[in-house]
C-alpha cells in the first residue's frame, strides 16, 4: 500500500490498523480514529487539539498537511509499536492529557484518567468546601496529576501527595516540577494512611478497586500498568474497608472524603451498607464517585461499634 501524502488519510489507515487488530482503548481515547489521531499528531509534532475537519480562515488544515514517506514511515512504526507492545498510547508518547493539562507519564505510574479531575474542574466538589479548606490530601497520586489539578483548581490551598510507589512519586516530582507547583505540593511515601497524620479539610483518592475478577479480565493495555494500582481484592474493596475505618481520623472537623470506586458501586454498598455518601454525576454517570462526609463517617463508626 501506498504511504498517504497527507495527515488525514494517514490517521484513517492508523485508525483501520488498530481496528483489525482489535487493541483496547480507555486510556485517553474510547475509539480508533481518536487513537490514531493521536499517535499521528504526536508523532508529526502536530497540536494535538488540531482540528482535522476544516480550519478557520488563515489557519493552516492540519488534516491537508503534505507528509513525507519517511514521516510516515515513522508513523507506521509507532502504529506497530502499539499493537505489537499493547501498551497504552500514553506510555510510547510519555505524555497524557486530563482535563486539557498535559501530565509526563511512564509505565511506573497509572496512566491517569480519574473522574475526580471532571469534578475539581465543573466545581462540583466546591459547595463542600469553605475559606476553612487549606490541607488537601491526594492519596494514591500515582503520576500526581489529580494533585497538580487541586493546587490549580484552588489557590489558597496547600496539597500532599501521596503513594505507596516510590516509582510512581518520582513520576509524580516530574509533574509536580513541570507545572511549577513545587511550594504547594508536597510529595510522600505512605502504605495507605499509614504516615499522614492529618488533619486534612479534603482528601482525594482514587484507590485500586478492580475486584478479582475484571482484573483476571482486563485487556493487555491495562495489565501494562502497574498491578498495584488497579487491584482491588476479591470485591475490589480491600484498600477502601482498610481507608474508610481510617479516614476519619485523618479528616478535620468539616473535612470530606471524595472516592473513587468505578465500576464497583455494588460492590461498595454490600460492603458499606449503612454509610450514608453523595453520589456526585460524572461523564460516566452517577456511580463512578462519591463524597463522604466526617460527620458521616463518625456516625457509621458509632453505630458500628
């Protein structure tokens, strides 16, 4: 076949190559054209925010850009390094966008993709927040990027990341340098709650949930990531029974909980049946994040005990 001399119909072969090779999205991306899309642009040096259905009058039509055989050459290169390696996109660009801020990543951390950066943006976790709300807690920060996004998303606050990887802080330090926010976020090493004293006004976590069995299941791309971030136990709630008879501990008075579950809210209720959460609307819908309050949590312990 023919090299194609422009951006477009090169991204349309990419796209098909991935579609008959039947790799697994989720980590950027949900489809083929959008995966190629960006496998081509990183790999032409192209914005990766180009539009590829016509440009405004003056602008350059990125999709009507000439490319030479040996770009896409190299373009055919990466398309067989993803489907041969199965990695995500994310690890053979080294670079993943969440909520339009780009993070560096690698294969010692997740691949961040957390419902909770949509909620730091929409300011869906504001209306529990206050001029009180100073200590946020970002637990299980993988490439720090959810951490990255509090410190921007609210300026008076002082952030903490934290991970149970020393492989992954180091990944998150490179974040947290790039983006210039080394006075506001502290990075460390903690098993779980273990060495975080608190109190804290906010905590963020996006814990490893997975239950056994979708984790038996999971595509290759996803087993590319680090185990430790996705294995949740038998039901997926080993590490959230572990932080919630924690947590609130760690919480100030008026402090909350927002957690990440996924697709395991059956899971969490017939663990935590009697603990009252918001259930806060994400893109994915209403049963991928909840927020819990201290005061909650104190009632739940009481009545537990």
């Amino acid at each position: 076949m023919s090299a194609p001399t422009t951006v477009l119909p090169l991204i349309e072969q990419a796209a098909a190559q991935l579609e008959q090779a039947g790799v697994a999205f989720g980590h950027g991306t949900t489809n083929a054209f959008d995966e190629a899309a960006w496998l081509v642009l990183w790999r032409l040096g192209l914005p990766l925010d180009s539009a590829l259905d016509g440009a405004p009058d003056g602008e350059e039509d990125v999709a009507l850009r000439p490319v030479s055989a040996e770009e896409a050459a190299q373009v055919q290169a990466l398309i067989a390094q993803r489907i041969s390696t199965r990695q995500p996109a994310a690890y053979l660009t080294q670079e993943a966008w969440l909520q339009g801020v780009p993070f560096y990543v690698d294969e010692r951390a997740i691949v961040p993709r957390s419902f909770i950066a949509e909620l730091i943006a929409d300011g869906s976790i504001d209306p529990w927040l206050s001029d009180q709300t100073h200590q946020v807690l970002d637990l299980c920060t993988g490439n720090g990027s959810l951490a990255v996004l509090a410190a921007m998303a609210w300026p008076e606050v002082v952030v903490t990341g934290a991970d149970l990887s020393p492989e992954a802080l180091a990944v998150a330090r490179i974040n947290v340098d790039r983006h210039g926010l080394q006075e506001r976020i502290s990075l460390g090493l903690s098993d779980g709650l273990s060495a975080l004293p608190g109190p804290y006004d906010l905590i963020l976590c996006n814990p490893p949930y997975v239950n056994a069995q979708s984790m038996s299941e999971l595509p290759a791309e996803y087993r590319a990531e680090p185990e430790l971030a996705l294995a949740g136990g038998a039901d997926g709630m080993d590490f959230v029974r572990q932080l919630l008879d924690q947590v609130a501990s760690r919480l100030s008075q008026h402090g909350v909980l927002v957690l990440e579950i996924g697709n395991e809210r059956g899971y969490f209720e017939a663990a935590f049946p009697d603990l009252p959460v918001f259930w806060l609307d994400t893109s994915a819908g209403e049963d991928q994040v909840l927020l819990v309050t201290r005061e909650a949590l104190m009632r739940f312990h009481l009545a537990d005990a």
